[in-house]
C-alpha cells in the first residue's frame, strides 16, 4: 500500500517524507464493478425463472442500465477522484443492484399489487438510482476538496434543523402509519430526515474541529471521568434536545437514535474523551425511556418488540393500532432456514405495507437464507469499514470527522434497521440503505458515498512533492502582482 | 484523532457482529420453530400447494381438488355431493380449519404422515411432487343416498351399521351444509361459513346430528328395557303374560303412566313392544332397577365419551336414577338420552345375536400409489346379551313389523326379515315441543343380516299428531336397509 508507484506520479521526484502515494486502483474497482453488475443480473434472471418460469424480457434493458450507471459512475471517480477507496462503488452498486431485483421480485407478488404502489416500484427504483448516481456525480465533479463544506458549518445547522423540522409543518408533512416523517412534494413523498443525515454530519465536523480543544481540555476529573464544563456542555445537550423533539413530534425512534448516535460518535472522536460516551449513552437511554413513557407509539412499538405474537394476534382481531408486520417478518427469516428458499420462491410479501422498503431485508432473510444475510450484513460492514479507513488516512481534522460521522451514521442506520426486522431491537421507521424502495434513501445515500469517496481520493492521494532539490526552490522567482 | 477512530471502528464492528449472531439465532436456531409456526401462512401455503388426497365410498372419491385462480392457496377441497357426506367427511376449509376425517385423517391427504415419510423422500429423489394418500371408508352410497333422500327437507339424521362388522354404512344428517361452498378464502366462502354458523342459523346445519346430537331415545329405548328384563331374569318367556296394571303408578308416586293403544293390561313381552305398551315397560325398568338398567344399557355402548370411528360420537347417557325417573327411562322418556348411531348400534347388537360390533367408517388408509398403509381389523366392543336373549329380541322385533297390529308395518321388505321397533320421543318443557320420530331396525336375508339402522326425525313442519316413528322414520329405514340388500346382489 504504501510504496511509491511511478507510473502514477506524473513527476518523477523521489519523497522526501516517505512513501504516501498509493496505485489509484481504479482497474481493481472496475473489475469488482463488473460483478457488482454481473451478480444483480443474475439474480434478476433467476427471479424470472422462479416465478414465471423464462428469463424476464427487461433482463437486457435491466442489465444495461445498471451497468451504463455503474459504468458513468466509475468513469467520473477516474477522472475526478483517481485515488478513491477502489471498495465504495461497487459495494454500493452490488447492494443498490440487489435492492433493484428484490424490489422487481415483490413487485410480482399479486398479494402486493393489490396495495398500493406495488407493482411499478422497480422501474421507479431504478429513475432514483439514476437520480442517485447523477447527485454522486454532481458531487465528485463540483466538491474538489471536502473542505470546502468547512465553510458552510452554520448554514449547514441551519439547514439540517430545516430539513428535520420539514415534515412537522403543516400540509406538508405525512404521518404514515404512525411516524412523520415524510413530506409531500408534487406527488412525490421526500424523507428530509435522509438528507438531514448528511448535512448534521457536515455542521458536526465543522464546529467539533473548532470546538476539540475547548471541550477536550478545560475539564475537570471526577470519579475518573473527564466532566466537561457547563458551558461545554451546551451543544450535546441542543442535539439531544433536538433528538428528543423529532422523537416526540415526528415519533420517530430510528431518527431520533441515529442522529444522537451520530453526534456522540464524532464527539467521542474530536475529543478523544470517554465521557462523552457515557454521557450520551445516559443521555439517550433516559430521553428514549423518558419520550416511552407517555408516546403511545413508541410503546406500540417496544410492545411489539417484547412479543411479536401478541401483536400479530391484536392486529389479526382487528384492533386499530396494531401491525402484524413484526411477526411476519420474524417468519419470513425462519422460513429461509439456511439457505433460503431461493428467489422468487419465498412469502414475504405477508408482510404486506413496507415490505419492499422498511421490511425488504425479510424478503433477503427468507429467499437467501441465513447465508445471504450473513453476506449482506458483511458487505455493509465492508462499507463501513472502507468508510472508517478513510477517516484514518484523512489528513485533515475536518475530513476524519465527516468521514467517521457519515461512516458511523450508516453503521448505526443499518444496526437499527436490521435490528428492528430482526426483532433485535424495536421496529423503527427507517430503511436499509441501497437495499430498500425509497427515492430519500437511495439518493441521499449514494451523495453519502460521493463524499466518503471525494475524502478517500484526498486521503489517499500522493502528498504534493516537495521539490526535489533545494536548488530549484532557489530558482522561484516571486512576481509582484 | 486516530485512537478513538480505531475504537469507533470496533465499535462499528460489534454492531455488524450483534447482528450476525442475532441472525444466526433467528434463522438456525429458531428457524424451524418460526417455520413450522401453525400461524406462519407459509404451513398453509405448503400444504395446499399440492392437491390433497381424496376420501372414497364404493371405490370412488367423493372429494377432489380444484386449482384456485386467486389468492396464495393453489388447491381447494371440492366435494361430490357435498351436503350429502359432510356427515361423513367433514369439512376442509382454507379459511376456517378442517373437522372430522378432513382433519383426523389429515396427515394422510396431505401427504404428512409420518408413515409417508419413506415414500415421500424417494419421491424427493426421482423428482416426483408429494401426493396426499387415500382414505377409503366403509360408507355404502346407495345407502348414504336413500337416506339422505328419504329425510329431504325433515329435520333428523340416520346411522346404519352393518352388524357383523361395525362398518358403518350410512351416516346422514339434515340440514346439512355443503363445504365446498367455504372451502377457499374469498369473501362468499365467508359470507358461506357464517351463513352456516349456530348463531346465525337456528337449524344448525354444522351439528352432525348423526354422531353428536343426543336425543330422547323414546319407545326404541323399550328394546334396551326388553333386554335387561330377559337377561335379569324377570320374565323368562317372551309370551308370557306380565303382572302389570293400566295405568301404571309410578314408583314412589302418585302419578299414573297410561298407553297410547292396545290391551297392555298384563300384556306379554311381545305384545308390549309390538304396540309399545308404557305401563309393560315402566314396571319392567323398575323391576330390574337402576343398577342393573345402567349395565344393560353400558353393555350396549352407553355411557362411553371415548367412541372413535375415528370420528368421536357423543356420550350417550343413561344415569343413576331414582325409582320413578329409572321407570321412566325404561320407556325412554327421563333423562337417559342417545345418539342416533348409539340406537343403530342396539339394533345391531340385536341381529348379531347379542355381539356389540365396534362402529367405525375408516376401512383403509392407502398412499398415493395405492399401497395400503393401515387396514381397520373389526373389534367386538361387548357381548350385549346372550345370543339367546338375542334371539328372542330378533322374534320381538320382527313381530313389531310382520303383525298387522304392530306399529312398524311400514319397514317390510320383501325377500328379507325386518325386525324393528318405533318410538315417538316426547320432549321439551310439559312436552309442549313436537316430539321426535324414531326407527331402530335391522333387516336379515339368509340368516345373515347385512344392516342395521336408527332413523329420527325432528320434524317441526309435520303435524303434531302425524308424528310418529312407524309414519316418518320406518319408510326411511326401510329404503336404507333396501339399499344396502340390493347393493350386496
């Protein structure tokens, strides 16, 4: 990894300060888009073959369009980004690939189409693929250098409270089975709280970069802890505070989770203080236990977590309020066993609303089996492992930062969502990324990916040679302007 | 800064790791719990992916399959006439669970059955789908046919045995209801199924009166008083004459018990079933008394909640009395109640010179290559009296149908002996409710005798004068048992 490649370097100088500069890889992720490309469109034939018995007719048109995405996508990273993490792409492509074909696969189900916007989800899928892509795109191209969102710190708080408060604003905002937040715009329905993620991840890493030493140094030790002052203490405690409000007026838990999650995360990071952990971790199990004890919701919800059956047999009587899907899905995954019982020939369209988004990880637990989870959870945490290296090869502070934020944001995005399907932890209202049917998600998602992607590239790309003799430092000549 | 990132990084690493243990323990070790959930449709879905197995009568299947067009249930139960054998099969219904040998024989018309098992995996192997086994009963359709025609539009039920077996041969129950109509999952099979529901239909078409309805068995419980007298010792000819008054004053009362018709003053054990004298009766019942009757009626299959045929018959009852409701009792007109297949088995127990024959409707469970996996043996479920006893029953029973005076006239067959015996159950508060017409009867050709059968009639719509069992219920019971002669030719 770390020995000079000259055919990369466009001048030939030896480094002084040792070896940094890395192989671009861009045929390495190439060659991984290929599969990245190559196994959706097998997947996608195979659920032809199980459930209609002959290879589907958009086999072509599916395959082409994955992979001309795939294909612009890559060709932009090299020429924008040669030194990105070679990993990022194509696990997002291979995820967003498969998410496509689970989507296809359900939108067969007859159960299904008689719900609502079933049936055409796949093809919709793939415009905010395409969509998605185009922002990934529009980020390598016009963000040359992260730190540039530096500057937009505040705006960027502004911003996220905007997005996040969306959905409470009156005629706008959605409250879908129990939890607001969506919004609707022109027909279409918009998850602010998916874009919220990463603009929260850039104020964060701005204003802990400024603010490390403050909150790391003027502490005093008690108990073995490093208490923060209280006026330090004021930022952790608006966040939290926020959190708490989207938990009680969005009743959304998921959100809520991810957000403080986030924000202690790169706290914990800038600071290099354990406090902050215990301090969020008090914090959040008393604002989540504080928020259950009067929202009616969030007690739905944890009482489907502590008995699935109950509540399946409550919403099967006909009791308002009550939602079979946890149950389901808890079927879905113990009927695909081992290893599953291959595509298209599974039952998860049981679990009726949601389950080609909240709930599609079923869909995979039940047709894939055990083996295929234990793959997509990996290829997930290869995602977020590509996303934390990056973060320790940033050179900057504000880089690291936004790199673990958005990193760790996802990492805690699937844990609570797979979690929740999984019966782990209480259903929240939030979605697989790449996999699930959702424009938000996969659009905002695949930005996400642009930035981890332009931060790797500036990670990893050689340091700016120092000249290679003195002599010709002597040579400058500084013109007056 | 790189410390706490490597740290985030395990951290991230053990939420990945919960989550793959989380999944390990839902999909390995919890998987065949969730799987094989009697809740989790996926069961359902499995079992009627393949068309179930049929129930035969006669060598032919009275059921089938039919490939639904809608919905995530490939195959529907349909059943040949249905209304006619639901009696007998039970419903199979997508929606609403399955009863009877639908559910009993269950294993074996999915296919599930554990004594399928080798076959099942060699079909797994050479490619072949699972088929659903046969269950072949000892149903005659020519007698399941007459029955269930000649009670049409009457409220009542029918049970025919053959005697020397126990293979019941006809088990009808009107109203009936048709399974096939709720046997899928749409909206009509429910509208179908509450339609057909107790609360909602006061004729209860569900109740398989057949099997589990408890009547008063009225004046046929006389041949079951009759018995116990022979056995007892209390008369030793059956025409000799009885010491009996009319009216009769019941034990321990002032009440009298009076006759319908016919000279029962003193009447002898003949004459007394041939016109169905009360008073004969009464005084015979409490001569033998409570104890005794109790064993007598037992011995003949009362007071047993474990009768399978598979199907279980309810519990027929003769209880612990006192005097005058034991008197009572022996005309079948207290507390003692029966099923219509309990009084078809008395009758039965009677031409098979005092054997008791254990009822059942299962002959052979065969797979679905037509390899028989379990035939049912005939078991002899008690010696109900001596067969001299029995003898002089058979010459009681066949005088109530030969003699012009006897009340059974109407069941004569020629080419056959019938012997019989009416009853007219009196019933509800004051016996202010239409009473029930009953039949018991057997036929004997060649000194065999083929069939056995009890009809009862509940017939609101009749007259209440007209009700009697030798007018409604005896035309019945001799169609039934002409059936089952002619079809032995």
């Amino acid at each position: 990894m770390s020995s000079t490649n000259t055919s990369n370097t466009p001048t030939h100088h030896t480094s002084t300060i040792g070896s940094i500069g890395t192989p671009s890889r861009r045929n390495t992720e190439l060659a991984l888009l290929v599969f990245a490309v190559l196994i959706p469109v097998f997947a996608y034939a195979n659920v032809g073959l199980a459930i209609n018995e002959e290879v589907p007719s958009g086999l072509l048109s599916y395959g082409l369009g994955l992979g001309l995405l795939a294909g612009v996508a890559h060709l932009v990273v090299r020429k924008f980004a040669p030194y990105a993490d070679p990993l990022l792409l194509p696990l997002a492509t291979l995820l967003n690939g498969l998410g496509l074909v689970a989507i296809w696969r359900l939108d067969q189900s007859k159960l299904l189409q008689s719900i609502e916007q079933a049936g055409t989800a796949a093809p919709r899928q793939l415009l905010y693929t395409a969509m998605g892509i185009a922002l990934f795109i529009v980020v390598l191209i016009f963000l040359k250098d992260h730190r540039v969102l530096q500057r937009y710190t505040y705006i960027s708080m502004v911003g996220a409270v905007f997005l996040l408060l969306l959905p409470l604003v009156p005629g706008l905002g959605q409250n879908i089975y129990g939890a607001k937040i969506w919004i609707s715009v022109a027909g279409f329905s918009i998850q602010p709280g998916e874009f919220a993620k990463i603009v929260l991840a850039i104020f964060f890493a701005g204003y802990l970069m400024v603010k490390r030493d403050a909150l790391a140094l003027a502490s005093r030790r008690f108990l073995g802890l490093y208490l923060p002052r209280g006026r330090d203490l004021g930022p952790i405690l608006v966040v939290w505070f926020i959190s708490i409000l989207i938990l009680v007026f969005e009743t959304d838990l998921g959100t809520s989770l991810l957000f403080f999650g986030m924000f202690v995360i790169m706290l914990y990071v800038a600071t290099e203080r354990t406090s902050w952990i215990v301090f969020g971790l008090l914090m959040s199990a008393g604002g989540a236990v504080g928020v259950a004890s009067f929202e009616s919701h969030v007690q739905q919800r944890v009482q489907a977590w502590l008995d699935p059956m109950k509540e399946y047999t409550l919403s099967r009587a006909g009791q308002v309020g009550h939602s079979e899907q946890a149950m389901q899905a808890l079927w879905a995954f113990g009927s695909g066993g081992t290893l599953g019982t291959g595509w298209g020939q599974g039952h998860s369209e049981l679990i009726r609303f949601a389950a080609n988004s909240d709930f599609i990880l079923a869909t995979f637990g039940e047709e894939l089996g055990l083996a295929g989870i234990m793959a997509l959870l990996l290829l997930y945490g290869l995602i977020v492992e590509r996303g934390v290296r990056t973060a320790l090869a940033a050179r900057d502070p504000f880089g690291k930062l936004l790199a673990i934020g958005l990193s760790g944001a996802f990492a805690l995005q699937v844990f609570v969502v797979a979690g929740g399907v999984m019966g782990l932890i209480p259903l929240t209202g939030m979605t697989m990324p790449f996999l699930a049917y959702g424009g938000s998600s996969v659009i905002a998602n695949w930005a996400l990916i642009g930035i981890l992607i332009r931060i790797s590239d500036t990670a990893r790309r050689p340091a700016p040679a120092p000249a290679s003799n003195p002599d010709a430092e002597m040579t400058q000549v500084v013109r007056p302007s | 800064m790189n410390k706490p990132l490597r740290r985030i990084a395990i951290f991230c690493g053990l939420l990945i790791l919960t989550l793959l243990i989380r999944d390990n323990w839902l999909q390995y070790a919890k998987a065949d719990d969730l799987a094989g959930d009697d809740e989790n449709r996926r069961v359902n879905i499995a079992r009627y992916a393949t068309p179930r197995g049929d129930i035969i009568v006669d060598g032919k299947a009275i059921t089938g399959s039919v490939e639904s067009s809608s919905g995530d249930f490939k195959y529907k139960r349909t059943w040949t006439n249905g209304a006619m054998w639901a009696p007998v099969t039970g419903y199979s219904s997508q929606a609403f669970g399955a009863n009877q040998l639908e559910k009993l024989e269950d294993g074996i018309l999915t296919g599930n059955d554990d004594r399928l098992f080798f076959r099942n995996t060699l079909d797994m192997i050479t490619g072949k789908k699972k088929q659903g086994g046969a269950v072949v009963t000892t149903l005659n359709a020519a007698a399941q046919k007459a029955a269930y025609e000649g009670l049409g539009n009457k409220k009542g039920a029918v049970a025919a045995i053959e005697p020397s077996t126990g293979k019941i041969l006809a088990l009808v129950s009107t109203p009936s209801y048709d399974p096939s109509k709720f046997a899928g999952t749409s909206g009509s099979d429910e509208k179908a199924w509450k339609a057909v529901q107790k609360e909602n239909n006061e004729d209860n078409p569900m109740l398989n009166r057949a099997l589990r309805e408890t009547y008063p068995p009225g004046s046929t419980f006389k041949v079951v008083t009759a018995a116990a007298a022979l056995e007892n010792g209390e008369v030793s000819g059956i025409d000799d004459a009885t010491k009996t008054p009319d009216p009769y004053q019941l034990p321990q009362t002032t009440t009298d018990l009076t006759n319908e018709h016919g000279e029962c003053k003193n009447a002898s054990l003949r004459y007394a079933l041939m016109v169905s004298c009360n008073t004969v009766f009464a005084k015979m019942a409490d001569n033998v008394g409570n104890e005794k009757m109790i064993d007598q009626a037992e011995k003949f299959g009362f007071n047993n909640d474990e009768l399978d045929t598979p199907v279980r018959a309810a519990e027929s009852i003769y209880p612990e009395d006192n005097a005058p409701q034991n008197a009572m009792d022996g005309i079948g007109q207290a507390s003692n109640r029966a099923t219509p297949l309990q009084m078809a088995m008395i009758a039965s127990a009677v031409a098979n010179d005092g054997k008791l024959m254990k009822p059942y409707m299962v002959d052979q469970l065969r797979a679905a290559n037509l390899d028989t996996i379990e035939t049912t043996e005939p078991q002899e479920l008690s010696q109900a009296v001596s067969s001299e006893t029995a003898q002089k029953l058979q010459k009681m029973m066949e005088t109530v149908v030969n003699d012009p005076q006897g009340t059974g006239g109407n069941a004569k067959i020629s080419g056959a002996t019938v012997g019989g015996k009416t009853g007219t159950a009196q019933h509800g508060l004051n016996n202010s409710e239409k009473p029930y017409a009953w039949f018991i009867s057997y036929a004997m050709v060649d000194g065999n005798s083929p069939v056995a059968v009890a009809v009862v009639v509940e017939d609101g719509s009749a007259v209440r004068d007209d009700i009697s069992g030798g007018g409604l219920a005896a035309p019945i019971a001799k169609d039934v048992m002409k059936a089952v002669i002619d079809s032995k030719k």
